[in-house]
C-alpha cells in the first residue's frame, strides 16, 4: 500500500497523480465518454428525424396534390360526361324535330334520289322546266298582244273607211 506521505499532490500543479480514487476517475471517464457517444448518438438521430420529418412532409404534399389532381380528372371526365349526355339529348331532340316536320320515313324509301347531287340535278331539271313554260307564257303574251293591236288596228282602219 501507499504511504500517506505519497497520496496527494506531486509536482507543481497540485494534480493528484496517485492514490485510492484512481478506480473511482476511470469509472467516471469511461462513464463520460460512453455519455459523449450517447450524445452524439442523439444527435445523429435527431438530425435523421429532422430529415425523416422533411420526407414525411414532401409525401404528405405529394399525396395532397395527388389528391387534387384525382378530383381534377374526375371532375374533367363528369363534364366530358355531361357534355356528350347533352349532345346526344339536343341530337335526339333535332332527330325528333327533322321527323316530325318531314313525315314518316317510309315514302321516302320509294324515293330513287339517295345523294344530294342526284337531289340537285333533278332540282336543276325542275327549275328548268319551270323557266321554259314561262318564257313560252311570255312570247305568247307578247305575240298575242300584238295580234289584237293588229286586229284593232285593222278594225280601226275599216270602220274610217265605212264612215
């Protein structure tokens, strides 16, 4: 064992240096040092949990945003639905007006004008019969007009002589 003359201070900065305390300080620097490990430790996994937080909060946005953009789709594909239901309803509704304004369907089956350019030539037949009968109409309007101015004048000329 150590003398008591030998615990204590040894040298000039009054540092004990030996003595029964020496079990009792490594205890308490192993000790430090596992709290130093434990701290950085922490540290490590508050920062990893700061990150963590930032990812949760990017999924968090990215699933809002998802969400939005689901109700923008749905809410594009229910006008899209809207928008043909009402045109097949006002085509429906013209359908139904054309018919009734036309008749029924089955006189026209007889029918032997199936395009419109067979429908416009035959139009163009018929406007042309109808120019010529009033044409004709015309120059014997015409003809006939002079015929009674001659027969009036020949009358005219006759009853001057009888008188």
């Amino acid at each position: 064992m150590l003398g008591t003359q030998e615990l204590g201070a040894k040298g000039a900065g009054n540092v004990v240096t030996a003595g029964p305390w020496l079990a009792r300080d490594s205890y308490v620097a192993e000790t430090a040092v596992l709290l130093d490990r434990l701290s950085a430790k922490i540290e490590r996994l508050e920062r990893r949990e700061e990150a963590l937080h930032a990812k949760v909060a990017d999924l968090i946005e990215h699933t809002q945003q998802s969400g939005r953009l689901q109700a923008l789709a749905e809410s594009l594909r229910n006008s899209r639905d809207y928008k043909l239901d009402e045109t097949v309803r006002l085509i429906k509704e013209l359908r139904g007006r054309i018919d009734a304004i036309e008749g029924p369907r089955s006189d026209y089956a007889v029918l032997t004008h199936r395009s419109f350019v067979a429908i416009d030539r035959k139009f163009a037949e018929l406007a042309a019969q109808q120019a010529k009968p009033f044409r004709i109409a015309g120059w014997q309007r015409f003809a006939g007009c002079v015929a009674v101015a001659c027969a009036v004048g020949v009358l005219a000329t006759m009853t001057l002589r009888f008188i």
